[in-house]
C-alpha cells in the first residue's frame, strides 16, 4: 500500500484553507487497532515530508489512554515522538465540545485539551 493511500484511511484531515496542507489529522480508535492508527499518522508524516500535518491526533476514550500509552512505546514506534502525536480523550471532546465549536477558531481550544503522549 502506497502512502497516499494508507492517508486515505484516516477519518478526519483538517486541511488549511489559505495553503491547502493538512493542519491536523485526526485517527478515532473506538473499537479499531491503536496500532493501524499510529501507522496511518506515520505514513502521513513520512509520505509527505514535504507537507507535515502540524497536529497528529488520536482519538479514543478515556479508558484506551493506557493502550495508545503502551503501543507508542514499542520500537517500531519510536519514530513517533518526534511527531508528537497527542491522545484526544472522548471525555474531553464532550466536556468542551460547545465551547470549542462557539468560542474556537483554528487549533488552540484542541490543542488545549489534547494530552501529550511522549
């Protein structure tokens, strides 16, 4: 699978509207493997080298944390933290969903709730 379609796969790309890059990517894992989530945001950041997403997120509940927590500590991961792929609990999302969508503009109120993995 080339990477361009590995991208494909991934829910939610945010792409800015002035350059036409991705800005953030967002893999949700509620039943699906954490780790074919991890993998789709590295052939993201490594199948475009030269359009790095700014902000890799995966996004699962609360009690899958200690999972994604456990998958970026292999080795074949450890590519990952130089990323910085955030964890982006539902709890979160449904606590500050209203205001984000009313008060928000761009990044900054998910970047606010979005907890830092390595």
């Amino acid at each position: 699978m080339q990477a361009t379609d590995a991208i494909r796969l991934i829910d939610v790309l945010w792409i800015d509207k002035e350059t036409g890059r991705v800005a953030a990517a967002f893999e949700v894992e509620h039943t699906t493997s954490i780790y074919s989530g991890i993998v789709r945001m590295l052939d993201l950041a490594l199948g475009l080298p030269d359009q790095p997403a700014q902000a890799l997120f995966l996004v699962a509940p609360d009690a899958r944390e200690g999972d994604v927590r456990e998958q970026l500590r292999r080795p074949a991961f450890s590519r990952v933290a130089d990323l910085k792929v955030r964890f982006l609990p539902y709890s979160e999302l449904a606590t500050h969903r209203e205001s984000i969508a009313r008060f928000g503009h761009g990044m900054k109120g998910i970047d606010a709730i979005a907890r830092v993995l390595i």
